[in-house]
C-alpha cells in the first residue's frame, strides 16, 4: 500500500486555547513534526479564538503547554513555535470577525507560497458549531483553489433529531468527503490492528461466528468521577457520551464482515451493515446506574448527586449495561453484552470474546465447571494488547487444569505507542476517512438508543469503586453469563 504524505497546507484551529488543543492537538502536531510527518515549510498552524493574545502571546502559551505535557528541547520547540504557529483574535465571531478571519488567512497564505489547501478543526463547544459553518462559508473560507477538509468533534447531536439537523447543515456546505467527525477511540492502535488480528490471520477469522463464539463483551470503565463536568454531564449521561459512539463504534468494528478492501468507503459500509441488522433493544435489557458517595477510613468519594452542578435528585446515568442482538448470519444468537461507567475500580477498555465449550467433555472425572471457556481479550488502555485464554494441564498429579494465557503488549513489542489524535490529524491531512465516523453511522447509532433515551427509565445506585449495580450482574445471569473483567 502506497502511503500518502502530507501536501502543504494551512491548519486553522478555532477555539484554540480550549483544553483540547493544549492537551491533545499541540502534542500530537509537534509529535508529527518531530517524527518527519509534518515540514515547518509545508504546515502553518493558525489559532482563532476569542482572547486578545496576539501572535507572539499564542507562541508563548503553545510553548509552555508543550514544555508541560514533555518536550525539553527548548531550542528546537521554541523554534517551532516561532516558525509555524500563528494566530487571529476571532472576538464573538461575527460575520465581520470570519472576514478578517480570512483576509488574515489569506495574507498568511501568500506570505508562505500555500496552494489554498485548508484544515479547519472545530474545537468549539456543540452549541457554537453551527454559527462557525455558516460564518467559515460567508467568508468564503470553505472555498478555495485547494483542499478543504472540516474536523467535527463528538458529540455529534444529543439525539436522532439533532444530528440530523447538524448533518444536513454540514452538508448544506459540504460534501461527505470534506468532513471528519473524530471519534479518538478508533485512532488507538489496537483498533485498528484488530481489523489486521481478524483479517490477516484466517486462523481467527474462520472462529468468528456464531459457531464458535459464545458471547461479547465490551468495557469501557472509567475511574474518575464527573468532576468539574456536572452541568454538562447533566445533558448527556453515559448512554448519549460513550454507548451511542465509542462503545457502538468497538461494537461494529468487532462484527463487520470482510470489506472489499481497506479503504474508507468499504470499511464504511461493512460497520453500516452491523447497525442495520441490531434488532430493537428491549428495556428489559438495559440498566442505567448512579454512582453514590464511598468511604474508607478518612477518605471519602462523592456521589454524583454530590458533584458540583448536579442537582440533588438527578435520575442521570453514570453507568449504562445492555445487550445487543446482531440478526444477521455471522452473529444471531451471540449476544454482545455493551458496558460503561464512572467511577469503576480501574481505567479499562477492553473487548472480550468468550468462545463456546467443548461439544463433548473428555475430562469427566474433574470438578464440574472446572474447565473455563477459551477467551481472547483485547485491552485498549490501559495497555494495549491481546490475550489468549486456554486450559493446560498443571504439573504432577492429580489430574488438573489451569488457564493460562498467551499474551502479546504492543508496548514491549514496538515501543512508545502514537497518541491516538497523531493518527487521526495524520488521516485529515492526508485525506484518509477510514478511521473517521459517516452521517450514515452517526443518524443509524442514534435511532437505536434513541427509544431507550425517550423511554421510563430506572436509575440503579451503586457505590463508588464498584464494578456498577447488582442489576447489571443479573442481566448476564438471565442468559448464563458473567461480566470479564480481563485477565
């Protein structure tokens, strides 16, 4: 496969001083330079936002951000910022502010000989994302003599109704292919490497059905609580800020069929298909939960009823279990059991693929239930990598088994991993959408949760640094399963 490079090209972030571009896209653009990825003659970063910075103030604040998140060559990230980092006050963003917006892009452009190919990344609260699209579009930004491609980030809409709006609105400008809806979950190494794990090695491939799978499960836990995030939080909860997208998108990424080959369109329609074949999920097979106040000796944790900007009798959900049933062939009957929430034990991503048993059991004379199933557990974070799970026989005598696993961790294997947004601004720049979330995907995942966000729902408590309500266990033990919690 011919790997693309980088054309020049001017990247325009707005709402650049946010927590985003300091914690992530800064890190991930010096990191490409660093790497070869990226030429100070061939990409021109430019900032806009509301602060009264100035150039020399922006360079400044993106060096010392750098400086903390770990750079130490001080000469050479200093030069950086002085070579390629420029930056336009965009005030309220009135159609005059996107005017100035542009004549200043403009004069930077012709300064530097650029082609008119342009990024622009929309690090902006949802609310303003529509007022940024028509203001780019009134001051022609969205047209050029070069490229053009528009960064969206998540969420994209808060229901089937306001993603459609947000997609026909991003459409009344653009075509599909100039826009990037970043999900950073399938920028992670181990996503990626998993359409390899299934698609290059027929060993797996030919055990990926329903013949030879008993059940999936996919974790996302996170130990942190809402923090500073309450108000927000209220306006989401867990099943609209991680199942709709990040969960769904592992989900599909886990069923797809083979696609026609590895580029974006066909990837594309392989994870459509796995949506339009989820039957209706009943509410029966749901539990949402909330985390409440923990304490052990003189340390406390909060409830989230205690966070600041909650109000006291929230019914919001920091925790969401469900089952899904896929009908179609590869998968009817395999359950696929989808789980999140706050303030778990541990920070864990992880996909479990529990095999079926043996059809007829060798081993009589041992303990019943003595044998586990084979597993293969793939882990996302903390440490990226897969697990084979399978029975040996111990040592001497008696007779007995213990799993045991072959393990494979990309880190030892390949050393420091790339943060999952080098990947994805790498794909923008290059024009590669495989990675990236379609219309199609974000309308189709709204309209199955969509009944589930409109309907009656109970709200099951469950202690901080708990592994979420007992409900969620009992969902599993209905159909004869049991949460995985790795290896």
């Amino acid at each position: 496969m011919q790997e693309l490079m980088v054309e020049p090209h001017v990247f325009v972030i707005l709402g650049t001083t946010g927590d985003l571009t300091r914690r992530k896209l800064l890190p991930a653009l010096y990191h490409l330079r660093d790497q070869g990825v990226l030429e100070e003659k061939n990409t021109l970063i430019i900032g806009a936002a509301l602060p009264e910075m100035g150039e020399e103030g922006f360079r400044l604040w993106a060096y010392e951000n750098l400086q903390k998140a770990g750079w130490r060559n001080e000469k050479d990230l200093r030069a950086w910022c002085d070579k390629c980092l420029y930056y336009h006050t965009l005030h309220q963003g009135s159609p005059q502010d996107y005017e100035a917006l542009a004549a200043y892009l403009q004069r930077v452009e012709k300064a530097h000989g650029m082609g008119g190919n342009r990024v622009f990344y929309l690090a902006l609260p949802p609310a303003t994302v529509p007022s940024a699209i028509e203001g780019l579009d009134r001051a022609t930004l969205l047209k050029s003599r070069g490229w053009v491609r528009v960064v969206v980030e998540k969420p994209f809409g808060h229901d089937y109704h306001s993603a459609r709006t947000l997609d026909m609105l991003l459409h009344r400008y653009l075509e599909e292919s100039q826009i990037y809806r970043i999900d950073h979950y399938l920028g992670k190494e181990t996503v990626q490497n998993l359409l390899a794990f299934r698609f290059a090695n027929p060993i797996f491939e030919s055990l990926w059905n329903r013949n030879t799978v008993e059940n999936v499960q996919i974790t996302v836990a996170e130990d942190l609580g809402v923090e500073h995030r309450g108000a927000y939080y209220e306006q989401a909860g867990a099943l609209r800020d991680m199942v709709q997208n990040h969960l769904t998108q592992l989900m599909t990424v886990v069923a797809m069929e083979v696609p026609v080959s590895f580029e974006a369109s066909a990837i594309q329609t392989e994870k459509l298909k796995v949506l339009h074949s989820v039957a209706p999920i009943a509410p029966e097979d749901v539990v949402f939960g909330q985390y409440t106040a923990w304490q052990i000796a003189e340390q406390t944790i909060k409830g989230y009823r205690e966070e600041p900007g909650v109000p006291a009798d929230s019914l919001t959900d920091t925790y969401v279990a469900l089952k899904v049933d896929l009908n179609n062939w590869r998968w009817k009957g395999v359950p696929f059991y989808l789980r999140t929430g706050k303030r778990l034990p541990r920070k864990m991503t992880q996909v479990a693929v529990t095999f079926r048993e043996a059809p007829a059991q060798v081993f009589q004379s041992l303990e019943p239930g003595s044998i586990a199933p084979n597993k293969l557990l793939i882990t996302l974070q903390p440490s990226e990598g897969f697990s084979l799970c399978f029975s040996v026989k111990s040592p001497g005598r008696p007779f007995r088994l213990a799993d045991h696993a072959l393990q494979f961790d990309y880190q030892t294997a390949f050393g420091q991993l790339p943060d999952a947004y080098e990947t994805l601004l790498r794909d923008v720049m290059i024009g590669d959408q495989t990675l990236f979330v379609s219309a199609d995907f974000t309308e189709s995942a709204w309209c199955l949760y969509d009944p589930l966000l409109q309907g009656q729902k109970s709200i099951h408590f469950y202690t901080a640094a708990s592994w979420g309500p007992r409900e969620a266990d009992a969902l599993l033990e209905r159909h004869g399963h049991q949460w995985q919690l790795g290896w």
